[in-house]
C-alpha cells in the first residue's frame, strides 16, 4: 500500500511491505485546550520533518472530529501522510491516507472493505493471540503495545515490556509499531528489540521541534 503524494512502499522481506518511519506521532486531541493549539502542534511536528501523523479524538462529536482531520489535511498537505484512529468513514471524508483500529472497533476484514485497497490499515494488538490474528488480516501493519506504563488510557492493557515486542516481531514479518510509554530515554531499546516504528504521544509536548529532533538522532 502506498501514500501516493508521497512515497512509494519499500519493499522489505515480504513484496509490497510499506515503510513506516521511524517516529510515529500521535495527536490526541484531549492533550491540547483549542483547536489553534491542536493544529500548532501539527504545524511544529511537520516543521521539524515528520512524515506520518495519527490524528486522534476519542471524545469529539464526528461533525468537530471531521472539522479538526480536515484541517489537519490542509496543514499537513503533501508534507506527510495522515492516519485517522478508529474511524473508517472519517478517513474517507477528510482526505486522510489510512485508518488505524483496535480490538474494539471493526474487524480489519471490514476496514479493508470500507477503505479499499489504495489506503494504508494499522490494527493495535496486546497479546500474541491478537497479533497472529491481525498478522493474517489484511492490515498493512501492525501494532504491539502498551510497551510501558502510559497514561494516555483511561483502562490501559497490561504492559507487554520489552520481551512482548521482542515476541511479537518473531510473530510478523508485517511491520511493527509500538505504542505505549515510549520515550527518548527508553525509544532506542524498543527498535532494538524488534520494532520498526514508535508511536508517541506525551513526549512530544513539550517542545515538540526539539523533541522530533531528538527523537530522529537517537532512533537512527
């Protein structure tokens, strides 16, 4: 699957296998007070080179989610891709370039339907019965976590720790994102076990310029 404003998939050990890069960031719209601090947030992430972004709502009434992931798609432009989080139809609706979904939401089969076969699909796993399960679908990449401790969930899952990373990337040849905790002191030692992405949300608040940055010189 490929982003088509921007790249074209790089084929890995599996024919067709896109390429996520290295940093993953995740807007959640709860962490920011206004709309103007959401979409400067996103104008810094880009600023400082991100190339793929997952807007996130999961309070937002779908006509305020549809307004914010339209203007996102404005900002970000051709700069970098755009991940909508559980929301097949939004995706659509606002231009974006994929969908990410976890265990709660609809099945991949039913996603892939929905998005057809041009728009990335992300699936989120917490156990190895989850990922071999998603690993058969037809995601284009999959998602382990939570790695370590977060509090970007109200009722997170059971932290997987370093050996579940370790255990899912022996599961898929499908790419690998982990998500939870992850920061610039322990990001390093996630790709190192097995992961080819890291999602982050907190650690990117503060200065986020500076932190992409960081982030970019200690994950390459």
């Amino acid at each position: 699957m490929a982003i088509d404003h921007r790249q074209e998939p790089v084929p890995s050990e599996t024919e067709g296998t896109i390429h996520l890069p290295r940093l993953y960031p995740i807007l959640d719209a709860s962490r920011f007070p206004d709309d103007r601090a959401l979409f400067q947030f996103a104008e810094d992430l880009l600023s400082a080179g991100v190339s793929l972004l997952q807007y996130r709502n999961k309070h937002g009434s779908p006509r305020q989610m549809l307004s914010q992931a339209r203007e996102l798609r404005r900002i970000a432009g051709p700069r970098a891709g755009l991940i909508m989080n559980d929301r097949a139809d939004l995706c659509l609706a606002a231009d974006f370039d994929g969908v990410h979904v976890g265990q709660d939401d609809l099945p991949a089969a039913s996603v892939r339907w929905i998005l057809g076969n041009k728009l990335w699909l992300g699936v989120s796993t917490h156990r190895p019965e989850q990922l071999r399960e998603a690993d058969q679908s037809d995601a284009d990449y999959l998602a382990i976590g939570p790695v370590f401790a977060t509090t970007s969930k109200v009722n997170p899952d059971p932290v997987v720790g370093l050996d579940g990373v370790r255990a899912a990337r022996a599961l898929t040849r499908k790419p690998l994102v982990a998500i939870g905790g992850i920061t610039r002191a322990n990001a390093r030692s996630v790709i190192e076990a097995g992961a080819d992405s890291v999602a982050v949300i907190s650690d990117l608040l503060s200065d986020p310029r500076r932190a992409v940055e960081e982030f970019q010189r200690i994950l390459d």
